[in-house]
C-alpha cells in the first residue's frame, strides 16, 4: 500500500502540480488521487515515473510505495466500517 501522507508531503515539497503528474503517468487526475489514496494501486511504470518526478531514492520508494502499516497514513478520513 501507498503512504499517503509521505506521498502528499513529497509532492508539495517538490513544488509540482498533481494534474502535470497525472500527465506525465499518462493518467486522468481522477486516477492518480484514487492511486495516492489506495482506492487503486500504482502500476511499476508509474511508480518508476514518480520515483523520476520526485528525485526519490530507493529507500524512499520503499518507504512510501511498499508501506506495510499505512492505516494511519493514508489522506482520506473515512475509515472501513465507520
């Protein structure tokens, strides 16, 4: 799963929009908020894409694409059986 809340951070900080994100994965903005919140998941293409955008290291890129407890990271505020 995706850490969110990392991800948002990185995007902010590097000053980019998310619509020229989504243009630059060859996504609607649609998909990318839904990839950013987990609703869907990102392909390899786009990960290795974002990596690029943000100048992430591998390290980093574990830490926010293969997060293994992001329950409390991720953006949306609605929580499952709420």
């Amino acid at each position: 799963m995706t850490n969110s809340k990392e991800l948002e951070k990185l995007i902010h900080d590097s000053g980019l929009k998310k619509i020229f994100i989504a243009n630059q994965l060859n996504i609607s903005i649609v998909s990318l908020l839904r990839k950013i919140n987990n609703q869907n998941e990102f392909k390899q293409s786009e990960i290795k894409a974002l990596c690029k955008l943000l100048n992430l290291n591998v390290k980093q890129m574990g830490q926010i694409f293969f997060a293994n407890d992001v329950e409390n990271n991720s953006t949306s505020n609605i929580k499952e059986g709420e």
